[in-house]
C-alpha cells in the first residue's frame, strides 16, 4: 500500500516527505530506503524528530521561546477592522476639532 514516509537529515529532522510502497508491517518498498521513516509522528511536535527508535520533540527552548514571543506579537497586532475603527475615530475627532464642537 502508499503511505506517506519522511525522509530525514543526519540531525533526525524531516527533510521531505515522500509518497512509498509500504508493506503491512511498515517496511518500505521502494529502492532508496536510506533516511526513509514509516513511522508518522504523534501529532504536537513543533519539530518532529526521529531518535533511531521514536519520534520526540526536537525543538529547543530557544526555538521555543521564539516561537511563543512570535505568538504573543501577532496576538498583539490590531486586527484590519480595528485599524479602520480607530483611523475613523481619529478622522471624527479631527473634524470636530476643527469646528470646535471639542477642544
């Protein structure tokens, strides 16, 4: 049968994924099994890695805080309807400003 197989780099990373023959015990079929894993890794890993044995978490806490400071910037980020609510609010204030209802 096709299943979808990962070929790794010398870290363990996923380098590429690839479509193989596999038979039913999740060996691979095609010629060029070198770095071919059947195996998927559990879904939640941010950077899957493959041990020799499992996949584990390959991500660092560095790459982690990043990713998490990356998050909390986006979160922060006014959203497109916010800016055009608060740019009208800045072009209402402006005129009346201007005609001196406020000062």
């Amino acid at each position: 049968m096709k299943k979808q197989v990962y070929k790794i780099d010398e870290d363990g990373l996923i380098n590429e994924i690839y479509v193989a023959e596999v038979d039913e015990n999740g060996k691979i079929q095609d010629e060029d099994k070198s770095h071919l894993i059947s195996l998927d890794p559990p879904h939640g890993l941010f950077k899957a890695k493959w041990t020799g044995v499992e996949w584990i978490e390959g991500e660092t806490e560095e790459e982690k805080a990043e990713r998490e400071a990356q998050r909390l910037l986006e979160s922060l980020k006014p959203s497109p309807s916010e800016i055009s609510n608060a740019e009208l609010e800045i072009k209402i204030v402006t005129m009346l400003t201007e005609l001196e209802v406020i000062q």
